[in-house]
C-alpha cells in the first residue's frame, strides 16, 4: 500500500470539516496567558467561560446545523479537562458551496472576539441569576413536602 493510498483515504475527513472552526474554553479565558491557550487580547477575554456558554451564544448567532458540541477537552490545559470547562465546540463558517453562515463572521478571530463580547451578556452572567434560580427551586421542592398527620 503507497502512502499516496493512505493519504486518500483521509481527504473525505478533511474536506467534511472544511470552513470549520474549534472553540476550547481556554481560547477566550481572561486567566490564561497565550501560552495557556488564549487566542484573543486580554482586554476583550471573559471571565472562566464554560463551554455551555460558548455553545449556547454560538447557537443563537448561527443557523440550526452549525454548531456542534463534543466532550472533548483541551490538551493544553489540565483544568479544561473537567466539567465545566470540558467541551470542544465546532461552528461552521463556511457552508458546503463556500458562502459564509454568518455575514458579519468571516474569520475565527472574528468568531472569538462575538462570542467573548456576547457572553457577559447572558442571563446566567447577570447579577442576582443564581439567587433568583435558587429561590425558584426552593419553592418548587417547598410545595411538595408531605404535611405531617397529629
């Protein structure tokens, strides 16, 4: 078998994930040095995104069908091998013909800095979410307590 052989049979693989860009939680994280793993400048970086963030802003900027999450986790960093931050996100930006999916996103860099710019805007961001949701289940579970017989 020729290694040209070889080399074939990998050429369907590549060109399915032709205009397809990662993103790895470590790529936006305000904490990470670009050793680390950042890809965007520190000033426009958030604050421990998780890749549930990161799926979630890259489904509401994208079309149905192209974005993908994976549990994979980034080699680079040991932290990101555990949930939260556990999560490899596949965006395509380029459908099968060529054109772009999204008009103004033509670039990963492009695509780092909306989503880094879009997830401090999130409800889960916002103050008071977590007390609010808390307060939300305590009711919940408060009503189907058992009331005691005398």
């Amino acid at each position: 078998m020729s290694v040209a052989a070889g080399g074939d049979a990998a050429e369907p693989a590549k060109m399915e994930n032709k205009g397809t860009v990662v993103i790895y939680s470590p790529y936006l994280n305000k904490h990470k040095s670009i050793q680390e793993g950042r890809r965007i400048p520190q000033a426009a970086a958030v604050e421990d995104p998780t890749a549930w963030e990161i799926l979630e802003v890259c489904k509401r900027i994208f079309p149905e069908g192209c974005v993908e999450g994976e549990n994979k986790g980034y080699s680079r960093d040991y932290e990101a091998q555990w949930p939260p931050m556990r999560g490899r996100i596949r965006v395509k930006i380029k459908d099968a013909e060529g054109k772009y999916t999204h008009a103004e996103i033509h670039t990963r860099r492009q695509l780092f800095m909306k989503v880094a710019e879009l997830i401090p805007k999130m409800a889960s961001r916002q103050p008071g979410y977590y007390e609010q949701h808390v307060q939300q289940q305590e009711r919940v579970k408060g009503g189907n307590k058992k009331k005691k017989r005398k």
